[in-house]
C-alpha cells in the first residue's frame, strides 16, 4: 500500500519534526498556521478517501473478474 496512517501513539521527536515542518511551510506559503494545517488535514482526508476508492475499486474489479 503506497499510503498508510502513521501509528495511534507517535514520538515526541516525530512531532517536533512535523512542527518544524509546518512552521517552514507557513513560512514559505506565507499563511497562518492554523489555515496551513487546516488545509494538510483536508489533503489527508482527500489522499484516504481515494486511497479507500482504489481499494474498493481493485476488489470489485477482482471480484468481476472470478466470477467470469
């Protein structure tokens, strides 16, 4: 699988890098924190329901295909 949710419980070293990150991405978008991570959550949420259409696409299309 090309997209996996990270685990329930994740490091404070992971966390800190991911503060990292959205501060130097506000910083280069120009933008308010809270609107940036607003907008990386909306682009989670997308990449999960396509990922979730993929899969239910590929298992109906295997699906079709054996029942041939």
């Amino acid at each position: 699988m090309m997209f996996a949710l990270p685990p329930d419980t994740p490091e404070i070293d992971d966390l800190q890098s991911l503060s990292d990150a959205i501060d130097a991405l506000c910083e280069i978008l120009e933008g308010d924190r809270e609107d940036i991570i607003e907008g990386l959550a909306e682009i989670v949420r997308k990449r999960a329901e396509f990922e979730q259409f993929r899969q239910d696409a590929y298992h109906t299309g295997r699906s079709r295909s054996s029942a041939l």
